[in-house]
C-alpha cells in the first residue's frame, strides 16, 4: 500500500513528493557556533535568529523545523506568515551542557500535545542517537511511543537516528544501515540520519551506501548536513537521492555563513535563499518521492 493513503506528507513535500526541508532546531550547538563566529550568544540572540532565518527560508523550503526552547518565534513565522510551508515541531529533550556537545536525547510527551493543540503543525520530530557501541543501540522504547503518539495525533512522525563514532571507522557506513534497520521496523512516516560516509566518499559511494540505507529503512528518509563540508553537501544530497533518499532536512548548510556575516539578514536574503534554491533543484530532479515508497 504506498503512503498517499495515510498522513499528509504533502504539506511538507514539494509537488514532486521530494523533501527540502531546513531545520533551526539547534540548541547549544547553535549557541557554540555563535560564541565561535564572535556574535553573541544568550537565548535572546538565538531565538531572533531562527526567527528572521524562518522568515527569510520558509517562502521556498517545503518544510521548517523548529524547537520550543528558542524557536517559539520561528514556529510563529512559519504559521502565521508562510501558511502553505510546512511546520515540524521538534519534541525532544537535549541534555548538553551549555555550548555542547550532546550526551542524550529523550522524547517530551507533554510537548508532543502542545505542539499540536497549537495548531498548523504537519508533524513532529523526535533526534535519538544510534550507538554501535551499545547492546541497546537506541531509546526503542521513545522511538515506538513516539510514533505511535503521533499517529493518534493526527501528525507525521520524523525519526531522526543520528548514528555516533567517527566516520573514519570502516565499519560507520554498516552501523548506518543497521540504524536504518532498527529505527526503519517502527514505520516512523519519515526518517533522518546522516549523510552516507560522511560525504567523504564519492558520488558513487554516497549513492551506493545509501541504496543500502533504502533497503534497509523501507520509508521515505531524508539527510541532514551536520558534519559535511558545505560545499560538498549539495553534491552528496544528489548522490544520496539517487540512491534513494526522498531529499533533506538541513540546517548549517544552508544558515551557517550568516553567522559570520556582517549582516545576517542579508546574507540570508541572498547567500541563504541561493544555497536552498540549489538544494531544492537536486531534490525535485533527484529524490525518490515519499509516495514511492512502499508502507
């Protein structure tokens, strides 16, 4: 059965069924990037720029993600302004000390209910991490009441299963796909994870270890650009979606050179929409659509 009989993906897809989606729900990473281009730092600095960024973006992505943390503005642009732009609400809980790193992330029931009861939103975002290390590899457990917690609300779920260790490991990409597997056997509607090999290999590497993230996950999934040099990035989006991916959902590689500009704003305005307006071109030419993809 494909997936145009259940949730509505299309009001975070473009009309070809790819995904280009931005996301603005960092939070002490976000704050670490600002501390490092010399801007400053404080909640207050964060939550203007993921407004103004979700002003300048959403017109032209299919879809933003924000937090409640520091994206309360950002969530209100998205809804208010650019109604036909979908609106994803993260749901997760970050334990960081402040500047990073992440150490754990955990689902936010109470959030979850919010985040709909506020209206507009087309779906939910749950980040767990994925450990080769560990005999339990990911929270299973958040994951499976996440979706099923979403379904009951009326909203795609987006998994997002980030896997950790160094991509210099032989063995990253295998871990990839076993994510893939595992997370992939709860039927989120949509799942994220890392670029394949990091976007250090080739074109034809990225797209064949992402065939084998396809097999495995089974829904529609999308990359996200943390770790992959910026320049690179738009080319392993393209790789990858060959191999299957149904598109993006990237942050720094589409707001990060803002942060060192000497007016954000207007680097968003144009730097920003441009590297979007790329991204958006590779996945409507490239991706897999989300209604190809059996349930």
């Amino acid at each position: 059965m494909p997936h145009r009989d259940r949730q509505p993906y299309d009001s975070i897809a473009r009309a070809g069924g790819g995904f280009a989606m931005v996301a603005l729900d960092a939070r002490e990473s976000m704050r670490a990037l600002f501390r490092d281009a010399g801007r400053p730092h404080e909640d207050a600095d964060l939550a203007d720029f993921k407004e103004l960024a979700a002003r300048d973006v959403a017109a032209a992505a299919s879809a933003v993600l924000c937090d409640p943390l520091h994206g309360g503005g950002a969530i209100e642009a998205v809804r208010t302004e650019h109604p036909g732009t979908g609106l994803i609400v993260a749901v997760d809980h970050f334990d960081e000390p402040r500047f990073g790193p992440l150490r754990e992330s955990r689902l936010d029931l109470d959030a979850m209910t919010r985040a709909v009861e506020a209206g507009a939103v087309s779906a939910l975002k749950l980040y767990l991490f994925w450990r080769p290390e560990a005999d339990r590899h990911f929270r299973a457990d958040d994951a499976r009441i996440f979706v099923e917690r979403c379904a009951e609300l009326g909203v795609l779920s987006l998994l997002e299963g980030v896997v950790t260790g160094s991509p210099d490991d032989p063995g990253w990409d295998d871990s990839l796909v076993r994510a893939g597997e595992q997370m992939g056997s709860l039927r989120p509607d949509v799942y994220k994870t890392q670029v394949p090999t990091f976007g250090r290999g080739d074109d034809d590497a990225v797209e064949r270890e992402a065939r084998r993230v396809s097999d495995a996950v089974g829904v529609p999934w999308v990359v996200l650009s943390n770790g992959v040099e910026r320049d690179r990035f738009p080319g392993a989006v393209g790789a990858a979606c060959r191999g299957g991916a149904s598109g993006m959902l990237a942050g720094r590689g589409v707001w990060r050179d803002a942060l060192t500009a000497p007016d954000p704003a207007a680097e968003l305005a144009s730097g920003g929409r441009a590297r979007l307006q790329e991204l958006i071109d590779i996945v409507d030419a490239n991706a897999r659509p989300w209604h190809a993809v059996a349930v």
